[in-house]
C-alpha cells in the first residue's frame, strides 16, 4: 500500500490486487472505498488525514 502525497483533488484509475477489476476512485476519499468487483469486497481506499490510502495498484492519475 502506499499513500500518495498529492495536494490536490484527483481521480486515478486502480486495478484491485484481488480480482483485478479496475475502477474510476477519487483520491481524497472521505469514506472505506471497497472493490465493485463481482463478489470481491476487497478495500480499495481509506481515509487518511483528507487524502486517501491507496491499496490497490495505481494504474492512472486522471485530471
Ligand atoms: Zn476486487
């Protein structure tokens, strides 16, 4: 996992490490962002002091 240090508000692409489903999450997320992979309730983010803890791979930064 890895916390990135970007001071401001982005959207990345991730591919979870579990199931591999790739989604669209915001990097200040203020809530758990769980996989929407079928089946899979992998944690994708959590909240760390108004940025998001990433655990998932980090396949694009969105502008
Ligand atoms: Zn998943």
């Amino acid at each position: 996992m890895s916390l990135i240090p970007t001071p401001t508000s982005k959207f990345m692409r991730v591919k979870c490490n579990e199931c591999e489903n790739e989604m669209i999450i915001f990097n200040h997320a203020k809530m758990i962002v769980k996989c929407q992979g079928k089946g899979c309730d992998e944690v994708i983010a959590t909240p760390a002091g108004g940025k998001a803890e990433i655990h998932a791979e980090i396949l694009e930064i969105l502008n």
